[in-house]
C-alpha cells in the first residue's frame, strides 16, 4: 500500500515531525511505501535522519538557491482561499499552495493521504479526490484550537474518513463536542523507537527538558524549583533543550536566580537520545500537552519523569508513582518537591527509571504501525457504509471542491506541475 503524509515543514524541528518520521518509518518497515510531502521546503537537508526508504517530497521551494522560483512567484503573494485562516500559519499559505496542493491531491498514486496539522486536515477534506483514504491526525488538542477554527473544522472534517487523536481524552471530546457522521474517530499514540545508545548504569547528576521555549511549556517555573533544588544538591545540573522566543527571558531568570552556570539552555539538536540516555531524570512543566513525545523519549531511555499533570497526555503516559511523578500544573513548591524525592533516593529513582524502560515498549513503532494498518482496512471496508450516512455532507464538499478547481483552472496547473 502506498500511504502519503501531507506536512506543513518537514525539514524543521518539532514533535510532529519526529512522530511522523516514526510513523512512516515503521511503516516502510513494514512493506509499505511511504512519501512525506512537505508542502514547504526552507533548508537544504531535514534537521531529523529520514529513513532512505521515504520519499521526501517538497511542493514549495523557498530556499534562497533555490531555483523554482517559488518565492517569486505572484501566486504565492495571494491568500489562500482552501487553507483556513483561523488555523495559525494561515500568512504563510498562497493561491499557489492551493494549486500544488490540489495538483499534488489529484495526480498522486497513493491510497491514503494523512493530514498532520488541522489546516492541512482541511485541505485533505475539501479537495482530496474521493476515492482517496482521508485521515486527519490532530497533534494539538481540541480545546486550543480557536472556537472560530473549530467551526471550519467540524464543517470539513466531515468529509475525512477518520479523524486520529493522540490520547483517548482528546478523542472522548471530538466525539462530544464535534458532530462528524460517518468519520471514525479514534486515539493512536506516537510512537517512539527503541534507543540505540548504550544506557550507561551510571548516570549523571541532570535533570533534563526539552521542546520549545515557549510560553506554554513554562519553562520559568522549571528554573525556580530547581533553585530550590540546587540549595540542598549542589552537584546536580538542570539542561533544557530546545529553541524559542522566551531563550532571553529564561536565561535572565537563570542569571537572577544565581544558576548560571547550573541551568543552561542548550539550543537545538538533531537527536537527543544520547542526552537521555545519560540525565538522570527528565522533567516537564507544561501548562497543557497534547501528547507527550519528550516524555516517551525520555522514558525510552529509562528516566523517571516529573510531569505537571496537564491536559491531555501525560496522564495517560505516566503512572504516578511507578514510572513517575505527576504533580499539579503551575505549582513550583510542588515540582520541586518531586524532583527533590527523586535526587534524594537513588534507588527509588533507579526503580522508577527502571519501570519507565519496561513501561514505554507499549509505544514501539511495530505495534502502533500495525493499529494504522488495521485502520486502513476497516476504513476501505466501511467506506461504502460510511458515505451513506453523509450524503448530504458528501455532496456539498464534493460540489465545493469541484467548483474551486474549476475556478482556479487547477486541470491545466495540475497538468503543468507534473509534467
């Protein structure tokens, strides 16, 4: 089977992409080819390994060598008219995006197509041709998208064929809140590889984080409560990983709590399984999660972890207690707390790491690339039953799409793009 991945920049840096480049991998694993297309392409090489059995496929070069002339083209200074402009990066979407999008939708071989961020989703829906497997993954939650966004959504997403959350809270809500018949909504978590580096018994004193250095994943109260930490175990390092706006504000907040030197901000990499593998405990402090990629990776190499227990995924990932500690979100006495029980008693830290390891084999690729596969053939098989139940919504998408591509005369760009 051929199984496509429509991405928003797949040569970037961020969970998404790690989740998808897991997921495609163990497919491809599996005998399946896979293609991610990106529909914009900003460097020469992706930031994270691609497995040589993907086919990497940009629609929009704006590498400044480039010579596609993209960047320059007039299209791509007019707003898009497919991509919601509720969804954020709606500035960076053109009439030329709905032309390769569409063109790409229409030429394309494969059986399924896989939208990985709600515009893109939308795109799927409204001119994804019909014979098409449609599925849309949501790697946020449906509670941060805008009520504005969640219109459109709950419009389009009924001419997916399956909506694919990444915990069963998230998908407990789209099935309430969110009237999508004939589209099978369920939860698949990401899935995260077995490591490759040698975990040393021997650890070092680090408590460790990593993501974006934005607001939501507070970073700020992570420094505070490891000052309150540093007091009491002066040998012990806090190293946060990751690239953002909030990198000045934080490292002042490192310099005014007299860290420097003790907390540091370690920028971007490419992989940080060896990073895992050698901290000694990870740490996140967000205000909310839609899934958890740094948790599993951490837990994958065999770290406890200390979680605020925010909506939606950590819960479902950590058990309190066994694999590690959940505490409440925004409470800096309260993390502290848990990072302090842990640097205290090695050998409970050592048994929680211990369970983390054993625990975290439920997101092995093979398994979770397996439920997708299942998926795909109880969609092909209900397809017939499930597009009776929507006839009506059906139609109106169809006629949508259709009229778009007349409008915009995508046959004739279809014809040109893949020549």
């Amino acid at each position: 089977m051929k199984i496509a991945f429509l991405m928003h920049h797949a040569y970037g840096v961020g969970g998404t992409i790690r989740a998808t480049l897991n997921l495609a991998t163990a497919l491809a694993e599996r005998g399946h080819e896979t293609v991610i297309t990106s529909i914009f392409r900003r460097r020469d090489k992706p930031v994270f390994k691609v497995d040589p059995r993907i086919r990497l496929h940009p629609l929009i070069d704006l590498r400044k060598n480039s010579e596609t002339g993209d960047a320059g083209d007039p299209a791509h200074a007019v707003p898009s008219v497919v991509f919601p402009m509720t969804d954020k990066p709606y500035q960076q979407y053109s009439r030329l995006t709905d032309e390769r999008i569409a063109a790409y939708l229409a030429t394309t071989d494969a059986q399924v197509v896989i939208g990985t961020r709600p515009g893109l989703n939308v795109c799927l829906a409204r001119m994804g041709p019909a014979g098409l497997l449609r599925i849309g993954q949501e790697h946020l939650t449906h509670d941060v998208h805008s009520r504005a966004l969640r219109a459109v959504l709950t419009h389009s997403y009924r001419a997916l064929d399956a909506l694919v959350t990444t915990t069963e809270a998230d998908a407990a809500v789209y099935r309430r809140r969110m009237r999508l018949p004939g589209v099978e909504v369920l939860a698949v978590p990401n899935s995260v590889p077995r490591p490759r580096t040698a975990l040393d018994a021997d650890r070092e004193p680090i408590v460790m984080a990593a993501g974006r250095l934005a607001p939501g994943k507070r970073y700020d109260l992570l420094i505070e409560a490891f000052a309150k930490v540093a007091g009491e175990h002066p040998e012990w390092r806090l190293r946060i990983y990751g690239g953002g706006g909030e990198k000045d504000r934080l490292r002042s907040r490192i310099d005014a709590l007299g860290l420097t030197g003790r907390a540091q901000l370690m920028g971007v990499r490419g992989s940080l399984e060896a990073e895992w593998a050698a901290a000694s405990i990870a740490a996140t402090t967000s205000d909310a999660e839609s899934f958890g990629m740094t948790i599993v990776e951490a837990m994958r190499c065999g770290l406890p972890v200390v979680s605020t227990d925010c909506p939606l995924g950590p819960a479902e990932i950590i058990h309190h207690g066994v694999d590690g500690l959940l505490v409440p979100r925004g409470d800096v006495d309260a993390i502290a707390r848990a990072l302090l029980r842990l640097i205290g008693d090695e050998r409970e830290r050592r048994r929680m790491g211990q369970a983390a390891l054993q625990g975290s084999t439920r997101f092995d690729p093979e398994p979770i690339a397996v439920r997708y596969e299942e998926l795909f053939t109880d969609l092909a098989r209900t397809k017939p039953a499930r597009e009776a139940r929507r006839p009506s919504q059906l139609r109106k998408a169809r006629v949508t799409a259709a009229m778009w591509r007349a409008r915009h005369k995508v046959g004739r760009t279809v014809r040109k793009w893949a020549r």
